[in-house]
C-alpha cells in the first residue's frame, strides 16, 4: 500500500511490525537522509516494537541500521558484500526485513523488503 502524508514514521513502522514477522529488520538509508529521519525511525521502533512484543512478554526483533553513500557509487557489488558482510557479523537470519530509505538504497534487496521513500516526484 502507498500512505502520503505527514510524521508517518510511527504509522509506518506499525505497519511493518505488526503486518511483517521477521526477527531482525535492517534499514539501511541513504546518507543524505540520515540526519532527517534515522533517530525518528529508531526511536519509534523501539518505542512500537516495546508496546507490540516486550510488554507482551515476546521477544521483540532487532534493528539494525546502516548508511550508504550517496548517488552511483553505492550500486556495487563491493558495497553489497560489505552489507551482507556487516549483516553476517551480526548474526541476522533469512527472515531479515530490509527497509530501503533513499532511492540508491533499494536497488540492493532482492530479499523481503520495503522502499520508504521520502519524497514523490511526479
């Protein structure tokens, strides 16, 4: 589904948390956008993640966040074996969710996966 509009990071979230089971979700953002959301999005899923699992005595998923850079250079498979290097040494799982921030963000997934886009173009 496509949800425009204002402050959505606490909808969003929701969203994937309550309609997406994966025991670790990995949101990786364009450089550019980190100062603007990261801490908003970590923030609410911690907040999100504590009401929906931990108070229900669940073991709530991890998140994990990663900043690329901006612009071509990021489309590469350097840069995707640093990701899957960085996800291996955390020990994520295959039902990893990955959340793409910025366009150059989410041509890397071919795995289960959702764009948040931060801007439309028309």
């Amino acid at each position: 589904s496509i949800a425009v509009g204002f402050h959505l990071a606490e909808y969003l979230i929701r969203d994937v948390l309550t309609n997406i089971s994966a025991s670790n979700y990995a949101l990786i953002a364009d450089s550019n956008l980190v100062s603007i959301y990261l801490d908003e999005y970590v923030q609410v899923s911690k907040s999100v993640s504590d009401e929906l699992f931990a108070s229900k005595g669940l073991q709530a998923p991890r998140l994990f966040t990663r900043a690329l850079p901006p612009g071509e250079m990021t489309k590469s498979r350097k840069i995707m074996a640093d990701i899957e290097n960085w996800l291996l040494s955390n020990a994520v799982t295959r039902d990893t969710c990955f959340l793409a921030m910025g366009t150059q963000s989410q041509y890397l997934f071919e795995y289960n996966s959702i764009g948040l886009s931060t801007t439309i173009t028309l």
